[in-house]
C-alpha cells in the first residue's frame, strides 16, 4: 500500500495512529518535500503546530527503522513564494502531484483537499479533523475581575492594569520572574488555541510579532529581534457600558439620530475610547441602523448583529470599497491614526456613510488638527461634525463643526473675508476655535481668553505673521508693537528702515497687503522704553563687561547678561559660575535651566525652540538675567 499523508494529518498525528493500527502496516509512506518545507517554515515562525508535524515525522523515522514500514521523501521543496502563498493551494497541488505520481492513496483533513483531489481521480482517504475544545487559556489565571490587561515578560515579574477606566493601577501581581521556557509554554498555548478552536483567530503574523483574538481577549505576542525579548500583552475589556452611562448622552444620541453624521472619538491612551465607541455602536444598532465597523485588530465587544471587518488584501481602502457595496447606515473605525485612514474615513463619510472614528489626542482640538493636510480644509466640516473627547472614563468635551464665510475674531477689514472652520462648545453654544488659511498657512486660533493674557491668540498670531514678514528682509532685530486689530509699529535697526520700506514704499506695501494690517515701521532709537534703564552694579559685579548685577525686586533679581548670537549659537556669559545650574529669565520670566560651561558661559544651538524663545525676547528689547537655581 502506497499513501502520501498530507500536512494536516501529519500535524494531528493520524499517520502514525494507524500505523499503530495495523491499517498501514508494511505500507509506504511518501512524505512530500513540501510537507517538510511547510512544517520547517512553521516551527521557524514558533507555531506549535510545525513543532508537532516534525515529531510525527521522527516517530514515522523511528517506524521505519523498526521495519514496520517504508519510507520516503520526494517531490522538489515548495519555494518561499509558495510558501507564502500556501492558503491559495500552490503547496496543496504539490503533494497531490506526488500522490498522482506514486499512485498512492492521498490522505488529508482537509476537505478542501480531499474534493479536489477526489476530482482529479486520487484515491483519496478523507479523515474528520479532531475537535480540540480549548477550555482556558494559561495565562487567564492572572486575571480578575478588576484586571484590564495583562504583560508578562521573560526576565520581569507579570505585570498587569487593574481598576477603573480612568483610575487604573498598573502593579506586579507576582513575585517570581518569568523565565524563558514558561513564555515559551504561554506562546504555544495562545497560538495552537487560535489555529484549533472556533473560538480564536490570528489576526497578524510577521517575523517577531503576533496579534491573536481569542474570545474576549486579544493577545499580542512580541518576540526577538522585533522585541529584547519574548512578550506578551493580553487585554480584556472589564466594562461594557451603554450611552446612558456617559455624560452629553442625551444630546449625542439626538444628533446621531437626527442624520448620519461624521464624528471623532478622542482621547489619550487608556481613557476608555474604544469602550465609549463600543456604546454608540449597540445604541445605533439598537435604533435599528444597520452598523458595521472597521478594526486592525478586531477587538471592540459588540453584539453578533454588528459584523466587524478588518483589512481587505492588507488595505482598509479595499475593505471601505466593500463596505460601500453592503451600504451600512454607519460605520465604527477603529482607529483612524495613519493618513490612509483618515482619508478612508474621509471618503466614506463624503460617500454618505455616517462614520464614528476612534483617534488619539491629548486635547478635543487636535482630533481635528490631525484632519489638517490630510483633508483638505474646507470639506473638513463635512467630514467631521462633531468631536467627542473622553477623559477618565466619560465624556469631558463635545465640540460642534461648522463652517461660516466670515472675517475672521480679531480682525477688522472686511476684505479678509473667508471661509472659517468654526469649533463650538456643545453645552454652551460659545466658539472655541477657528481654523482657516492666513498668509498662506493653516491656522488654528483660540477664542477663549479666559488665562486673563492681555494678548489674545488673534494678536500672537498677527505680531509673529508681521514679525515673520519683516525678518525676511531686515537684517538686525526686529520688534512688533500692536496699536489695535488693524494697525501696528514695526521697530527695526536704523540700517533696515530702507531695506524694509522698499523703493517708494513698495515693500512694506506688498507686507501690508499680504497680512491686510497699517504698518508704522520705525527705529529701535523710537521705542519708548527702548533706554529704559538696567540697574547699577553691585559691589561685588566685577567681570567682562558683559553682565551686571542687578537687584530689581524678586521678578528681575540676578545677573544682568548679553547674549552674543552667532551663526549657530546663542552664547551666555556667565561669570564667576563655572559648574553651576542657573535660571535664564527674560523680563523675570523663566525661560530655561542650564549648567554653565568651564568656560563661564551657556551655549544654545539655534533653530531649537529654546533659542527661537530667547531670540525674540532679545529682539522685543527685553532684559535677560540669570539667576542660580
């Protein structure tokens, strides 16, 4: 008797059970090369299932040595492309090649195989797969009720996050370190239950990372050299809440039902946006829309009524041309990070699908800001209506987007009419925000000036438009002076009035235009407090020259000093503090801490935010002290 065993029952173990049996006594056995191959591949990626399809090869080794039968290996290695294409059949037509070869008996588990095979004329011995029912996993013995998420690590004690969303612990919950073998025990245990049971599906598998969903866990396994070492983080949702439970619910719920809308759910990592997105899903659902979701990986906790997709071919563009085809009333997108995303999410929303996507921010305004460059501006109202931002566990802020052809707060001449992106606050109808193009850059304004700043975010954002204009054709420093929303005083070094104000004028009127503000341009000389005065020494100020100590009350108390900006650097002189950290202040406002050089001096490498800073503190004329920390 002559049988090719394909790779399903060589990894079950079923050709060496009959063997056993007497019902393949003295047959031969020809095992295909790309069984082989196949199995390698497998317990090379750390899949337990290749690991066990070469013991049954060995005890098939071990039959023959005892004369119990014979065996073979034969056919050519499947290539890594057929390996990597083995689910669309180019190994499966390998092995039945070596059955038809041999004319051997074909036995498979796979009942795909076995009708193809039987249509090509094999004798084909079909065997019933063995149910394996996985109970628990290993590693759920490290959960309670209270336990979020699980991370064990080889060389570290299991760590897990354990609370309330919102008041979560993260805290060792055993005092032994993990060793290398129990990780590997848990590692087999997460795949073998995704590959046997209905239960659990690999949802990614790359060289060093695995992403498994079993039941209500999903488990991510990290291994070298994509990790220092074998990982595992597995997440379980403890709460399952409803709309009502969330704050805004009542108004939310009535604006998802009045038309589908574009809406984003924000919120740092762990502040319970995916559980909020998991409630506006059954509400919807339960309001008889039909809703579907995108995720990567699945693992929102929805009812069987809400079908989830994933990517389509490794494309969520593919998987959004589906979803158009099957017409949901709305759609959850978990998450929308990359900006194929938010184009997709863009794109569906415009295609009339109502869209909820789960985006990281640290405030309600970036969710939209991270729109800004991937949407184009002005259809971003019509993507996005409504922004949701979660914080501990509930809904903190609900902001509403629209969008008005207006001038813009702060500004007066009524040319500078445009269309503006209008954020409000949901409860008390106030705009928050506005977002539109100034001097060809997108600009984000706040409207609230409840800090009590004199300067509102509409005047930083004319002076540094103004100062940004002027710096590209004055030489020296140069210093903007507000006089209102549509007039301001440019003061520049004496040398520049000609180089500023153009031939005729020109210049600054090409400025003018470019920013709709009157501009005064001025010299330094003309500041009113450009002499005002910085203190006498004190007896103990010897040094360079370069700095003075000065005693003006506790805003201004330290050593007076002139920073010397060059090509690269700004440098700080500071005498007699050689090895000390000191404050470096600008009107008695903080601006950085440093350690002062041997040399007795405070290098700043320009172009970092810090020198930017200082920079335009030393153009504004103002006084820059240090002070010992």
């Amino acid at each position: 008797m002559n049988v090719v065993p394909d790779t399903s029952v060589v990894v079950d173990g079923r050709v060496s059970e009959r063997i056993e049996s007497g019902e393949f006594a003295d047959a031969t056995i020809y095992v295909p090369q790309a069984v082989v191959g196949e199995l390698e591949s497998q317990a090379n990626s750390g899949r337990d299932i290749g690991w066990q399809g070469l013991e049954e090869l060995q005890k098939l080794a071990s039959f023959a040595d005892e004369g119990r039968i014979q065996l073979e290996y034969v056919g050519r290695r499947a290539t890594t492309e057929e390996i990597e294409r083995a689910r669309s059949g180019a190994i499966d037509a390998l092995i039945r090649d070596v059955a038809a070869d041999h004319d051997a008996t074909f036995v498979t588990s796979d009942i795909v195989q076995s009708e193809v095979g039987k249509a090509q004329g094999l004798d084909v011995q079909y065997l019933e797969p063995y149910d394996d029912e996985i109970e628990e996993l290993a590693i759920e013995s490290y959960f309670d009720e209270e336990t979020m998420s699980v991370h064990l690590k080889t060389g570290v004690r299991p760590m897990a996050k354990r609370g309330d969303v919102g008041e979560v612990r993260y805290e060792a919950i055993a005092e032994d370190v993990l060793d290398d073998e129990t990780m590997r025990e848990y590692v087999s245990d997460v795949r073998n239950a995704a590959d046997a049971s209905e239960d659990g599906f690999t949802e990614l598998s790359e060289p060093g990372m695995t992403i498994v969903q079993f039941r209500d866990y999903r488990i991510a396994i990290a291994e070298p050299p994509f990790s220092d070492g074998v990982e595992i983080t597995a997440v379980r949702p403890v709460a399952r809440t409803t709309m009502a439970d969330y704050a805004y619910s009542e108004d939310i719920q009535e604006r998802l039902l009045d038309h589908q809308r574009g809406v984003l759910i924000a919120g740092a990592p762990g502040a319970g946006k995916s559980t909020y997105a998991q409630a506006v899903a059954q509400f919807l659902a339960d309001a008889d829309y039909s809703v579907k979701t995108m995720e990567k990986p699945r693992d929102l906790q929805v009812d069987e009524g809400i079908t989830q997709y994933t990517e389509l071919d490794g494309s969520m563009d593919k998987t959004a041309d589906a979803l158009l085809m099957v017409r949901p009333d709305y759609t959850v997108y978990d998450e929308v990070r990359k900006t194929h995303d938010f184009r997709t999410f863009a794109d569906m929303r415009l295609a009339g699908v109502g869209m909820v996507g789960v985006v990281h921010a640290t405030r309600a305004i970036d969710a939209l800001q991270r729109l800004i460059g991937r949407v184009e501006l002005g259809m971003i109202p019509q993507v996005v209506d409504t922004v949701a931002y979660i914080e501990a566990g509930d809904v903190e802020t609900v902001y509403d987007v629209s969008t008005e052809v207006k001038v813009p707060h702060g500004l007066m001449e009524e040319d500078l009419a445009r269309p503006v992106i209008v954020v409000s606050d949901h409860e008390t109808q106030r705009p928050a925000y506005e977002i539109y193009t100034f001097n060809r850059q997108v600009v984000t304004v706040p409207l609230d000036d409840a800090d009590g700043e004199d300067e509102t975010g509409v005047d930083r954002l004319a002076r540094n438009e103004i100062e940004r204009e002027v710096r590209s054709v004055a030489r020296g420093h140069v210093q903007v002076e507000l006089q209102s929303q549509n007039r301001a005083i440019v003061y520049v070094e004496e040398d520049d009035i000609s180089y500023v104000i153009g031939k005729g004028g020109g210049r600054i009127d090409q400025i003018e235009q470019a920013l709709g503000i009157d501009i005064d341009v001025r010299t330094l000389d003309e500041r009113p407090d450009h002499h005002r005065s910085t203190g006498g020494a004190s007896a103990g100020g010897g040094g360079s020259g370069n700095a003075s100590r000065v005693n003006e009350g506790p805003g201004h108390a330290g050593e007076v000093v002139t920073p010397e900006i060059t090509s690269r650097h700004i440098i700080v002189p500071v005498d007699g503090r050689s090895g000390e950290t000191v404050e470096v202040r600008a009107e008695g406002d903080y601006l950085f801490t440093a350690t002062v050089s041997r040399g007795g001096e405070i290098q700043v490498s320009r172009g970092s935010a810090i020198a930017e800073e200082m920079e335009q503190a030393i153009d504004r004329g103002q006084q820059i002290t240090v002070v010992p920390s």
